[in-house]
C-alpha cells in the first residue's frame, strides 16, 4: 500500500484505468442488452397499441403506464428482489454478477421497451392514412401493408426517438448501483472507498462522468450518421 | 381514423373513459392522505392552532418514526397470521395469495407514516428544483440562440456536459465531492427546525442544475419555432433585441415549451429517488430503510412503486390540464423529447 | 353482360345520407365521368367499387360477380384506384412504388416486376424517372407514377379520384394526356374530375351526382349542350365559369 498511498488523486485515478475499463465494459453491455430487449418488445408493443384491439392492447397500454410511471430504482430493485433469478454466480475477469445483471437488464429493458413502443405507435400515426389506403387498393392485405409500406416508414421516423433513448438507457444503466452491479459507477465508488483515498472523489468523478460523456457523444454522432444515411432522398422526415 | 400523433415520451399519455374515472379516485384518496399527513404533523399550522387554543389536535413534536399508522397494521398482521396457521382444506393457491396481500397491507399500514413523510419530501426536491431551475434554463436557451459565439458555445457545453452525464454520478460529485453539504450546514440557519438538512439542500442544487439543463433544451427548441419574422417585426416597431426578445420571443416561445415543460416535471419526479443514495430520506429511501429493517424488500418495494405511480399519474393529468389551459388559439402545439 | 354494375346503393355516415338509391352501369372499354358539388359522394361512390368504404344496402356487379362475394383483395387488385393526393409510397422509388405490388400481390419474380415496372414507367412518360423518391419528383410526375402503379397490377377497371385537382395549372396536361391515351387504348375508367375537356373528348358517359342522388346521366354533348335539369345546367355553368 506504501507507494499507491504515494501518488496524488489524479494519478491514483489512473493507475486504476483499467478497473474502470472493466466497468465500462459492463456498462456497455447492460445498455446494449437493455436495447436491445427493449427494441425487440417495443416494436410489437407500438404496433398493438395502435393496430389492436381489445384486452391486448388494454393490457399493453396498462402495462406501459406502471413501467413509464414508475423510477427506474424502483423497477430494478423490485426485479432484483422480487424474480426468483437463479444464482447464475459472477462472469470472471469483468467481476459482473449474472443475477444483478439480468434484474438490471430486465428493469431497464423492459422500461426502454416501454418508451420506444410510444416512439413507434407515434411514428405509425404520423404516417398519413392515404399511403394504408393506397397499399390495399392494389390489393395488399392489411398484414402487407403494414409490413411493406407502413412499418418502414415508421422505424425511419423513429430514429430520432430511438437515438434518444439510447442516451436515456445508457445514462441509467448507473442506477444498477442500486443492486451492486459492477459497473462503472459502482467502481468508482469502489475506488474512492478505499483507504485513505476519499480525497479522491473529485477525482474519479469526473473521469466516468467523462467515460459516459464521450459514449453518448460518439454513439450520438454515429447514429446522426446513421440516420443521414437512410433518410428518404428529398423527404423531409 | 387515427388520432392526432402524439409522439412525446410522456410518461402517461392521454388517459379516458373509465380508467381516468379510476385514475381520479384512486389520485384523490392518495393525496387526500399526503396532505392530511402534511398537516397532521406541520409545525407551522401546529402553532397556529396552539394559539387558538387547541394545542393537540396537530401533532407536529412528533419524529417520523415515532407517529401512529392510521390503518390497523396489527388487525391485518392478525388476519395474516390466522390464515396461515389455520388454512385446513383450503387449497394453498388461494390462502398463500391472501396471506401475501394481508401481509402487505399490514407493512403498508405500518409504514404509511414514514412513507408520507418520504413523498412529501419527494414533491418538495421536485417542486423547488423545478421552480429555480427554471431561471437557469430561459438565460441558458436564450444565450444559446441569440447570444455571441462565445457566450453560446458555453451555454452549448453547459446543457450537452449536464444531458450527457448521468444524474447519479452529479448527485454524487454534489454531494462527496464538493465539501457542498459541510458548507452548509456551517449555516445557522441550517439549526431551524423545519429547514431541510444539507442532503436535501445539496439535492436540490443537482437537481437544479440537472434539470435546468433539460428544461434549457426544451425551451431552445420552442424559441426557435417562434417564427424569425416576429423578432423582425418586434424591431421594426422599435424595440430593441433584447426587449423584443423578452416581449415578443419568450411569451410565445414560452409556451411552445409548455408540454416538454410539463414531461421534465414528471421525469424529475421519478428521477428525484436517486436522492436516497445522497441519504436524502425521501419517498425512495424510506422505503429502503424499511427494507433493511424489515428485510420484506420485495413488499416495501412493491409498495413505494405504487406510491410513485399515484404521484405520477396525477401529476401527468395535473400537468395535461394545465397544458390545455395556456394554449392560446394557434400558438403552441406539442414538440418535445425524452 | 356489364363490367361493372352498381344497384341500389345507398351509404350514410350515422344520419347523414351520403349515396342514395344510385344504380348505373358501364360496359368493357366504357369511360364514365362523374361530376358534382363537393360533399355530393363521389369518392364515396368510388371507394365502394373497391371496398374501401362498406355500402349499407344495394349491390355491386364486377363482371356479373357481387363484389362482396369476391375476396377484397382480389377485388382490388382487379379495380385499381388513382388518388387525389398520389398517395406514393414515400420510401420507396418511383419503379419500386411499382414493382412492390407486383412482387408481394401478384408474386411476381423480381426480374420480371422490374422488366414490367420500367415498362409502365415509360408508357406514363417517366422512363428516366425510376430511381426518384416520390419527394423528388413533381407532382404532376408522382400523379403519373400513380397511375403506372395502378395499371400495372393489370386491373379491368380503374378509378380516378379528382387526379389532376392538387396539381398546378401548367401540370395538368402532362397527366390528362396520360388518361386520354388509356380511353383510347380501351382502358375501362370511372372517374371522378372536373376537367370538362377530358370529359367532351373521352367520356362515355357523364353522370351528374348531388346530394348522393344520380340527378341526369347521358353522353357528354348531351349533357353538357341540353341539360334535362336546372340543377345540371347551373352546375355545369359555375364549373365552365371557374374554368
Ligand atoms: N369517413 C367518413 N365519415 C363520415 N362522413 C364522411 C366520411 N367520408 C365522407 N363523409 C361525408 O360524406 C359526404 C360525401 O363525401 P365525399 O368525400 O364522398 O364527397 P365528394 O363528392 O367526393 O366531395 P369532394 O368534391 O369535396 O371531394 C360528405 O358530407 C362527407 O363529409
Ligand atoms: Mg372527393
């Protein structure tokens, strides 16, 4: 412990780097699997709240106001405790506890899908009435019509809603602190809670403040991209 | 055929028929109950009623957690306990439901004294933070807009830096960082009784700053709608930028910004249990507290989650009232993110 | 045996009566125009040839066939409709706008849906337009684009809804040339239009609707130089007027 106490706060933060380089490896997981869950149940649940009927889509919106009402601490700290997730033990090297990832994730996810389902139900509304009429008039099916003409024009115009949630997910994956979950503001909190090194809060801050900062920044310019890229030539949307 | 697009991530959405009948009564029983709580122990109305003459009926001396349960907690626990032990042929999927929700009915009755003082806490960090937020936010959007290359690029890097950084990590820096919380309870007017201990000031100042940031962007965003030709018109009838900027800008821009506004309220709400990590004893941490006391973790959070979702909704349909009260006729249609 | 035969048909939305008692039939090659006040039915009356809207009561013949015992997609496919607002498929091209009907109604393979969108695409005059986004197109090209959409799925009847009424002046021709070239290719059309020329040089038929009601119906010079009824003629004079 001699020399480490030796360094100052600064270099203490990065002689650690690589700690906080493990963290944020399972920050970028979490996000990436939250996405991606929320994207895969938003989808659907977008198209029921709008192409339903009945009990589904009462049970879809119902649904989706608890998840969108409710705080994210709250929803991953009930799944932690609340679902008998098996004890799937720690994923080595990165040091990430499997059960506390899978409540995060399904916390996170399952709030993500709720929000991208009203970006999508609002994006399939914008699409004007003429282009479903249009479709069955040359004699698609509902089912095709939706498929071919409606849905992608809908995911186009809810890129900009995606991309935000993007930064929305990737910004509360730090709430898995909540449960423990090691990633990168839970090891920070680690680090300045080592002995003699609460001076170096300040510190350790600001540099996973910045590691989240340069990750919403770069995803965020890759996605505007991503968008110019397919945008419809000559549409304003 | 479809609705009008409504494509805001509002928490809530339109709600009709016979939900929002359902909404409202629930929304009415549960802040009929904060308030009641409210009052029952403020120091202030306490006073009041001291010096009429009725010195008990408040009971503002007492600590959060020496106040009574309004609910028989014990009578639920009884029912509980009862059903357990004497089930007889009772088929075990419909006693161990009913045993489950007595259960939580006593813990809730149990901890509803706390939990009142939790959610109290909770619209109070929302509502200042809120409020003086605001007075960050319409310079920040409006030097962002009209103000120099330098002056704008600031405010640029201000509200970016804030939405790209987690709140938890700023509460964080706030609050074990900065010596902000030693520095103020180094106040004297800290030791008055009622005044929110430093956690909860130094809560509020992320906060401020955090949402003054969101609010910025929406604000930004609905001052550039305002069509350029009225600043035009504004000079042209001899004000200057400023106070063309200030009469005829901001009151239109204003309220474009109403419904994104109205959406970062909400989204404060929730995000004000982050709070409890600063050992800020709102809603959040009440119920975490109770947890490790009772180690019913699932329950107590079970519980704080409806509690949430009551302030929530109401507040959404609060907040969807107010919208439509200040619209003007052709000024201010919904825009907004998050 | 008629093409299309329309009995009977009434419709209403709640109290209001919008299409009563109309029946009038149209024969194979037939041009049929229908004129009338706005808020008179006529794109109701279109879209019940293609099920777009339901009728209430009264029948409707395609080929002697009831259009309700026909599978509605096989009726559409074989009605196809032209709209007032184009209603292109805003993310696709000009030739795919064509070739996605082809492909997912009428399975064709891919090669011959091109071969055969390219081929609409010139015969509307817009061969070195396939690449453009509708958005990239004028809007007198997107209503022709339209129409080779329509025509492609090989439908025996076609609908025209006011094709030419969103246009600017100096666009219309382009597409009314369109038209007239398919009336005397033989193409069977219902179309509802306010372009009194179109109607004198290709209409069959023209029929005068108001308030949902078949008020006269004849041959263009008859109808247009001796009106039986003071309704059509007044009609007819406040549309020569605006024109
Ligand atoms: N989906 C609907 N629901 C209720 N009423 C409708 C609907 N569609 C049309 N109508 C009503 O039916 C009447 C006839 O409408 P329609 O569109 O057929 O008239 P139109 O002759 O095509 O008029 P225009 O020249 O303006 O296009 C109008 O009064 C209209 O308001
Ligand atoms: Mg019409």
């Amino acid at each position: 412990m001699e020399p480490v106490a030796l360094l100052s706060d600064w270099q203490f933060v990065v002689s650690n780097w690589r700690f906080l380089l493990l963290g944020t490896v399972v920050t970028i997981l979490l996000t990436l699997s939250s996405l991606s869950l929320g994207f895969l149940l938003g989808f659907p649940a977008g198209a029921i709240e709008v192409y339903g009927d009945g009990w589904l889509k009462s049970a879809v919106n119902t649904v989706g106001v608890i998840l969108r009402g409710t705080p994210i601490v709250v929803l991953i700290v009930l799944f932690f405790f609340a679902l008998p997730i098996p004890r799937l033990g720690t994923v080595p090297v990165i040091d990430m506890q499997m059960n506390a990832f899978i409540a995060a994730t399904l916390a996170l996810g399952l709030r993500s899908a709720a929000y991208q389902g009203q970006v999508f139900r609002g994006s399939i509304q914008s699409i004007a009435s003429g282009q479903m009429e249009a479709a069955r008039s040359i004699g698609m099916t509902k089912l095709q019509a939706v498929r071919h003409v409606i849905f992608p024009q809908a995911v186009r115009r809810s890129l900009p809603g995606f991309q935000n949630e993007f930064t929305i997910v990737l910004k509360d994956t730090s709430v898995a602190f909540a449960i423990g979950l090691a990633e990168l503001l839970t090891r920070a909190e680690r680090l300045y809670l080592q002995p003699g090194r609460d001076t170096a809060v300040i510190e350790v801050i600001i540099v996973i403040s910045a590691i989240y900062f340069i990750l919403t920044f770069t995803t965020n310019r890759a996605l505007d991209r991503l968008q110019q890229r397919y945008a419809i030539p000559g549409g304003n949307e | 055929m479809t609705e009008a697009a409504e494509t805001r991530g509002s928490a809530v959405g339109r709600v009709g028929g016979r939900k929002r009948q359902v909404f409202l009564a629930v929304g009415g029983l549960f802040w009929t109950w904060l308030l009641a709580r409210w009052a029952y122990h403020n120091t202030l109305l306490d006073g009041l009623l001291t010096a009429v003459g009725l010195p008990d009926v408040l009971r503002s001396d007492l600590g959060v957690s020496q106040r009574e349960p309004w609910l028989p907690a014990d009578w639920f626990a009884g029912v509980a306990a009862n059903l357990a032990t004497d089930a007889g042929g009772v088929s075990v999927l419909v006693v161990d439901p009913l045993v489950w929700l007595f259960e939580l009915a006593a813990l809730a009755a149990e901890s509803e004294p706390a939990l009142a003082a939790g959610a109290f806490l909770t619209v109070y960090l929302t509502v200042l933070s809120m409020f003086f937020g605001l007075f960050i936010a319409v310079p920040a959007a409006v030097t962002r807009i009209y103000g120099g290359p330098i002056s704008s690029r600031i405010s640029l890097a201000y509200t970016e830096l804030i939405r790209g950084t987690p709140l938890l990590a700023q509460l964080f820096f706030f609050y074990f960082g900065l010596p902000l919380a030693g520095f103020i309870s180094g106040f004297r007017v800290m030791e008055v009784s009622g005044m929110p201990r430093a956690a909860a000031v130094v809560a509020i100042v992320a906060f401020t700053i955090n949402s003054s940031a969101y609010q910025a962007e929406y604000i930004r965003a609905a001052l550039q709608s305002v069509d350029p030709g009225q600043l035009t018109a504004a000079r042209s009838v001899g004000l200057s930028r400023l106070q063309g900027i200030r009469h005829v800008v901001l009151p239109q821009g204003l309220r474009y910004a109403i419904p994104g506004w109205t959406n970062e309220f909400v989204y404060l709400l929730k995000y004000s249990s982050l709070a409890a990590f600063i050992t800020v004893p709102e809603l959040f941490r009440r119920a975490r507290n109770i947890g490790s006391d009772t180690f019913q973790f699932t329950d107590i959070y079970l519980i704080v989650g409806l509690l949430y979702l009551a302030l929530v909704i109401t507040t959404a349909m609060l907040m969807n009232r107010l919208e439509r009260r200040v619209t003007i006729p052709g000024v201010g249609m919904p825009a907004g993110r998050d | 045996m008629s093409l299309l035969r329309i009995e009977n048909v009434d419709k209403s939305y709640g109290d209001e009566d919008v299409l009563h008692d109309v029946s009038f039939a149209m024969e194979t090659q037939d041009v049929e125009v229908i004129v009338g006040p706005s808020g008179s039915g006529k794109s109701t009356l279109l879209r019940c040839v293609n099920r777009l809207t339901e009728i209430d009561s009264g029948a409707i013949y395609l080929n002697d066939e009831e259009i309700h015992s026909l599978d509605e997609n096989e009726l559409r496919r074989r009605v196809g409709m032209v709209f007032q607002d184009f209603s292109l498929f805003a993310h696709l091209t000009a030739r795919g706008n064509i070739t996605l009907g082809l492909r997912e109604v009428l399975e064709l393979p891919k090669e011959e849906a091109v071969a055969k969108a390219d081929d609409y695409l010139d015969r509307v005059g817009l061969a070195d337009q396939g690449d453009s986004y509708p958005a990239e197109l004028s809007g007198g090209q997107q209503q022709r684009v339209g129409i080779a959409r329509a025509l492609a799925m090989d439908p025996d009847l076609l609908l025209f809804d006011e094709p030419t009424s969103a246009l600017d002046p100096e666009l219309i021709g382009d597409v009314l040339r369109v038209m007239n070239d398919l009336a005397e290719e033989g193409m069977t059309m219902l179309c509802v239009t306010h372009e009194m020329g179109f109607a004198r040089s290709a209409a069959s038929t023209v029929t005068f609707l108001d308030e949902g009601r078949i008020v006269e119906r004849g041959p263009p010079e008859q109808l247009f130089e001796n009106p039986e009824h003071d309704r059509t003629n007044a009609f007819l004079g406040e549309l020569s007027g605006l024109h």
